[in-house]
C-alpha cells in the first residue's frame, strides 16, 4: 500500500473524528430532549447524506439489493440502543467524559468475541482488556457515590454514566454483527439500512415523552443528523485507503477535541480521575489494535506458506 493512500485514509478518520464529535456536541447543545427523540433526528437526517453519497457513487440500483433484512433489524435494533444510552450518558455527563467511557467499546468487542463468537483470545489480550477496564473503573468512580461511602446514588450523573458504559457494551455487539453482515452485504446496504431501521424503531419512543424542539433545538437536530451522515460517509471511506490497524488509533484524537469544545462550549473542565482513566483506556485500547494487526500479519503469512505454489 503506497504511503500516500495512508495518509488519505488517516486524514478521512480524524476528519471523521472531528465530525463525530461536533455531532456529539450538537447533541449535547439540544438539551431536554429525550434520548429516543436525540436517536431519531440522528437516524433519519443521516440518510440524506448518506443516499447522496451513494447517487453520486452510481450504487443506487444495489444499495438496497439485500440477503439479510432480518440481520438488518436486529443489528439497527442493538444500534438504537447502543445510541440511546450513550446520548442519555451524553446529556448528563461532561462531553469529555462521556467520550472517554465510550473508548470502552473495543475493549468490550474483545470480550463479546470471546463470549458469543468463540473467538481465541490471549493471555496479551485480555491482559489488555482487563487494564483497561480499570481505566473505566476509575472514570467511573467519582460518579458511583455507593463506591465512595455515601448513602444515595449519585444521581443523573451516576446513571448517565452507566447508561454510557451500557451503550459501549451494546455497541460492541453491533460491531460483531456489522462483522457477521460484512460477509454477504455491501458497505452502502448495511449503511442505508441501519440509517432506515433505526429511524423506524427511534419513533417507537414517541410515546414515551417526545417534546416540540424549539428553532434552536430543532437547528441542532437536523444538523446532528446530517452530521453523523457526513461522519460515517468519512469514516467508511478512509477504510479504503488504508488497513484499519493503521487509521484505529486516530480515534483517540477525539479526546482533544472533546476537551476542547466541552471547555469552551460546556464549560466542563477534565478531572484528575478522568484524565488517568481515560489514559490508560487509550492505551489499552492501542495495545489491542496492535496486537490484532501483529496476529493479522500472523495469519497473512500462515496462509502464504499453506498456499501451493507454481
């Protein structure tokens, strides 16, 4: 692979990045609004982006075209969920916060390999998830006031951080199934539908407590929608360019700009607990991807030296 489609592919991941989480901050800017209601305006303004992309691309005759509708609801109805929690977290916590807990998610992908695919996994691995799980335990800690000697739960806070850790959880079994559906559908099908599929099963919250947005509610809202659109649009095409061993560490640069804004925008400045626990959960979460790369160039050249030549 040329160096030059490296570097395009890295630049597509953190630009990804950076509109992942201005989405987040929109999100976070429209408070009040209840997190099904946050889950749709997200699902369904993504789809514009999203199906223009593919126009322009000439795959609208197949984008569509698809073996596994049923894999296709299941895998939008863990998704919904996954969002749901993760932008309740969102509008409880400190942007950076509810960033760093969300950095659980490869870590608990190793697990969910583990438990429901009977994946090996090593002692190196495991090692890693287990550090880095105490990186979430330490995030976590000032929020769980039963863990600090109080005699209430510690709240909003405690919940929206639970509620984020749950979303990682279940976005770690949405990986696995975007893993399964890989193998017999394309990239623009499993991106349509989702899109599609979560719209529909986000409304099914409309019963339970939808507000009317005000103008700047509504404005965060559609631009969250379209952004998250942007977002996926960038990160599946900086796959393209480059292995994913070489482009997944840049998502940690969402750290920074999570700092950043929440600073400036939120006013909501970084603990001592969350900076230590967001640390080592990086580097945990950089060690496992160096190992899959390492055990990936592994089973490259074991299939070389099994495949007969000449």
């Amino acid at each position: 692979m040329r160096t030059s489609n490296v570097m395009v592919g890295i630049g597509l991941k953190v630009a990804s990045v950076c509109v992942f989480v201005c989405m987040s901050s929109l999100l976070k800017a429209s408070e009040g609004i209840p997190a099904g209601q946050l889950v749709f305006f997200r699902s369904f303004f993504a789809i514009f982006p999203v199906i223009a992309f593919i126009a322009w691309q000439g795959q609208m005759a197949v984008a569509f075209k698809t073996k596994e509708p049923f894999s296709h609801f299941w895998r939008g109805l863990v998704g919904v969920s996954a969002m749901g929690l993760s932008f309740y977290g969102l509008t409880k916590l400190p942007l950076p916060e509810a960033i760093a807990i969300s950095y659980a998610t490869p870590l608990l992908t190793v697990v969910c390999s583990a438990i429901l695919l009977r994946e090996t996994v090593r002692l190196y691995r495991w090692t890693a998830v287990c550090f880095g799980l105490v990186g979430v335990v330490i995030i976590l800690w000032p929020r769980l006031s039963f863990f600090t000697g109080e005699t209430e739960f510690g709240g909003d806070q405690a919940i929206g951080a639970l509620a984020t850790l749950g979303g990682a959880g279940l976005a770690a079994i949405a990986m696995l199934l975007v893993r399964k559906l890989v193998q017999t559908e394309r990239t623009p099908t499993i991106v349509v539908y989702f899109s599609i599929a979560s719209s529909l099963i986000a409304l099914l919250s409309f019963p339970f407590g939808w507000i009317w947005p005000t103008p700047f509610q509504a404005t965060c809202l559609i631009m969250a929608g379209i952004a998250g659109g942007v977002a996926q649009i960038l990160l599946t095409e900086s796959y393209r360019h480059a292995d994913m061993s070489a482009i997944a560490p840049f998502e940690y640069t969402s750290m920074l700009l999570g700092l950043v804004i929440g600073y400036l925008l939120f006013g909501d400045v970084p603990t001592a607990e969350m900076i230590i626990g967001a640390a080592i959960v990086i580097s945990a979460g950089i060690f496992i991807i160096y190992r899959e790369h390492r055990l990936g160039l592994a089973r490259a050249r074991a299939r070389k030296a099994s495949t007969p030549q000449g």
